[in-house]
C-alpha cells in the first residue's frame, strides 16, 4: 500500500499536470480568437481593397474623359453652338463626378483607418483576457496545492490518535485473556499486569510505526479519491472543450507552437 507522503506527492503532480492542459484550453481558445479576429479583419480589408479599386477605375475614367475634352479645346473653341455647350456640360460633369469620388475616397481612407484602430483594439483586449487567466490559473493550483498540504496534515494528526486505539486495544484484550486464565493475578486494575505492559511496550516498538503508516495511508486514501474525482472531472471537461474547438475549427492544440 502506497504511503500517505506518496499519495499525496501523486496528487500534486496530477494538478500540476492539470495545470498544463488548462493552459493548453487557454492557448487554444486564445488561437482561435485570434484566427476569428484575423479572418474577419482580413474579409473587411478585402473587401475595402475591392471598393479601392473600383474608385481608381472611375478616376481613371474621369481622367480619360477630361483628356478627352482637353483634346477637343486644343483643337480649338468649336463654332457650334451646341458642341461648345456639351463641352460646357461635360466639364461640369467631370467637376461634379471629381467632387463625388473624392468625398468617397475620403470617406474610404477614413473606414480603413476606423477598421485598423478598431482591430487593434481587439488584439489588445484579446492580449489583456488571456494574461489575465495566466494568473487565476496559477492561483488556482496555489490554492489546490496549500489544501493538499492541510488535507495530508490532517491525516497525519488523525493517524497519530487513531493509531493509539489499536496499540491500547491489543494489550488491553491480551490482558483480559490473561486475567482470565489467572496469569496476571487476581487484581483487575490492567496497568499493574505485566502482560499488559509487555505487549504494549512491544506493540509500540515493533508495530507502532507500522500501524501508524497503515492508518495513515487508509485515511489519505480517502482524501486522495476526492481529490482523484475533482482531477478527473475537470480534466474531461478541458478536453471536452478542446475537442469542440479542435472540431469546430481544424486546429489542433499540439500545432500551436506560435501561440
């Protein structure tokens, strides 16, 4: 039967090993935030390069059509009438559309720019969350840590007295049985029989430390199936989660070398 040091010493050792697959949860919803947060970015920026390339295509066609009419000037004013009056109105026109296209452009510059601070500010509170659980985590195995330490205390104090009944009851029944045989006399007061104090002072030397382990290690027992359910349940709920989100995303925790 595993000593009461060893049970316990085991016990830490599973929360410690706890510990690293809930920083490995950690990591892993922190990769797929940062995925989500990194592709819906990406969507955004594509699609405003898209809206960036239609307004170059229009100021290239205003900058055709004002050659056009810089063309046409050159050649000299028209006499007619009615041409110099559509020269008149295409410029105009032009004014008009260059108005337009640079309000757009502004206004496009103005939502990039909107798009990145806004991004930023999700990195940084992405950044922020997951440094804040680093120290919870380490809180939590801190405090899982001192109650193993008070758990194994208590055993050793319990131990201690619970292991006097045995030591007291041996020689107490070995004494009755002398007693009545009539080996120890006819006096029952137990602490002037020798057989009484032979066995107990037997007892203590050559089995006292044996059966102080034995009630040691029964009682840390106990407490170490408690602690064994709670390892176990959290445990099989990290890797629950960790599943899902390896599912749900194609990703696997052990890939994550770069988070």
């Amino acid at each position: 039967m595993p000593h009461m040091e060893d049970r316990f010493a085991a016990i830490k050792a599973f929360y410690q090993r706890l510990l690293v697959n809930e920083e490995e949860l950690e990591k892993l919803e922190y990769a797929v935030g940062l995925l989500q947060l990194q592709g819906n970015y990406d969507l955004q920026k594509d699609a405003l390069k898209k809206e960036h390339q239609h307004l170059k295509d229009i100021r290239q066609t205003i900058d055709d059509r004002i050659l056009m009419v810089e063309q046409k000037l050159y050649l000299g004013i028209p006499d007619d009438l009615e041409e110099m009056d559509r020269l008149i109105a295409e410029q105009e026109s032009i004014v008009a559309d260059q108005e337009k296209l640079n309000e757009d452009e502004v206004s496009l510059l103005n939502r990039i720019s909107q798009i990145d601070v806004t991004f930023g500010k999700q990195l940084a509170s992405i950044e922020q969350s997951r440094n804040g659980r680093k120290m919870p985590l380490k809180s939590k195995l801190d405090t899982h840590l001192a109650e193993i330490d008070k758990a194994e205390k208590d055993t050793q104090v319990q131990s201690k007295f619970l292991s006097f009944i045995p030591i007291l009851i041996i020689p107490i029944l070995l004494d009755f049985i002398a007693y009545k045989l009539k080996i120890n006399g006819t006096t029952p007061v137990i602490f002037s029989h020798y057989v009484f104090l032979l066995s107990l002072i037997g007892i203590q030397i050559f089995y006292g430390d044996a059966i102080k382990v034995k009630i040691a290690s029964h009682l840390a027992q106990k407490h170490t199936d408690v602690f064994i359910r709670q390892i176990t349940d959290s445990f099989n709920e990290i890797e629950r989660s960790k599943k899902q989100l390896e599912t749900k995303y194609s990703i696997k925790a052990e890939d994550l070398t770069d988070f």
